[in-house]
C-alpha cells in the first residue's frame, strides 16, 4: 500500500448505528485530518492530529468522534448520525502541522457515508 | 472573514482550447495557496504549492501564479485526460493549519 488508504470505500448506515471509519497513511507523516466533502460547499476540517494530539476540533458535532493510537492511523468514529451527515469523509496528512511551517496535505480517496 | 472564491464554477473546453482558472481569496495574511485536482470519487491531488506575490510554478499543461489578492491556473492546450474539479485553498499566516477551501471549478475538455 502506498499513499494514503481508507476504509471503507462506502459505508450506508442507519441513524441508531455506530460504525468506524479507518484511515492509514503510509508516507510517514506526522499530522492527520479529517474533512467533510458535501456537494456544493468547500471541503470543511473536522479535526487535526499532529503527532498523535488532537490540535484543533473545528466544532463538530459529538456524535463524530476521533481517534489517533499512532501517526500512521486515524479513526473515525460515528454514532447517532443525522441524514446531513451524509458526504464523502477525507483523510488527508502532511509532514508536519505545527505553527510556521507549511506541508502540503495528501488526501487518501474518502469514505462515501449515506445516512437512512 | 477568511474567504475564498472560485470562477467559473464550470468550464468546457475544446481540446487545446487554453484557459485559466481563477481563485480570489481574503485573508489576514497568506502563508500560502495550494492547487489541487480532484477526480470523480477520488481524493484530492496535490499540485502546486505557491507562497508570494509573483511566483509561478508549472507541471506539464499546468501553471499556477499568485498575486495579492488572486491566483490563476492556465492551462495550455488541455486534453481530456485534464477533466476535473480543480480545488484551490489557502492557508491564513496565523496560528493553527486549516486550510480554506473553496468550492472548486469542474472542468470538462472534450475531443
């Protein structure tokens, strides 16, 4: 595997379920992300690890919840999802996140959710 | 407010017809502008990276500049393996990373 991977592709969900979304960058990065794709609006940042910290929670609603174990793995967790919450879930990494410095992020291919 | 702009929203072309994308932005301070491509069910592709008024960069039909307020990605002759949703963000010289997206510009080149 090369680049930046998720899992699932896509994921169809009912509002009362939890289920997990799984990202892995194999770039050896050390920063993180997760964003919103809906149609018809710009890609929005939900949350932002760097090494393994969360550093920035862009008022997401909890009923998204994040993990990072390691700099390699990302989670998503989702319970109690509304229909809006329905878009294509990217992660992306960069090199690094701290204040200064500037890394361009790579994206992995996104989790298309659908919530019935 | 943070902002960023695209225009057109969308844009067919002939191919090796040239044109230029635009990507109007305001911001407090700009630490920089990415270029990104964005193909159909795909992640974003990162393209250019620009930092100053004035500097431009270039990858095959591709070339990005940057002014104070704007940049513009021309492209020379596309082709229609160049079809896709260009997205442009930039990156506010202020503390924290997140970058401003803006809507993007689908581009269709047909034969």
């Amino acid at each position: 595997e090369t680049g930046v991977t998720q899992t699932p592709r896509h994921l169809v969900m009912g509002m009362t379920n939890k289920k997990s979304l799984k990202c892995e960058q194999h770039l050896g990065h050390n920063a993180m992300y997760w964003y919103k794709q809906s149609a018809k609006k710009p890609l929005e940042l939900m949350f932002v690890y760097n090494f393994k910290e969360q550093t920035e929670n862009n008022s997401v609603p909890s009923r998204f919840s994040p993990e990072c174990p390691n700099s390699s793995h990302l989670f998503l967790h989702l319970h109690t999802l509304q229909p809006e919450d329905s878009a294509l879930y990217l992660c992306a990494s960069s090199q690094d996140s701290s204040f200064g410095m500037l890394y361009e992020q790579y994206f992995g291919p996104g989790t298309r959710l659908t919530v019935t | 407010e943070d902002q960023v702009t695209q225009s057109p929203e969308a844009l067919r072309l002939q191919e090796g017809e040239s044109s230029s994308l635009n990507c109007s932005y305001t911001v407090s301070g700009l630490r920089g502008l990415f270029w990104y491509r964005q193909d159909p069910g795909k992640g974003p592709e990162f393209l250019f990276t620009l930092y100053s008024a004035g500097e431009e960069k270039e990858k095959e039909r591709l070339k990005a500049t940057l002014t104070k307020k704007e940049s513009f990605l021309h492209i020379t002759a596309p082709k229609p393996e160049d079809s896709a949703t260009y997205l442009c963000a930039v990156q506010p010289n202020q503390a924290g990373t997140a970058l401003i997206f803006g809507k993007g510009t689908t581009l269709s080149v047909s034969s």
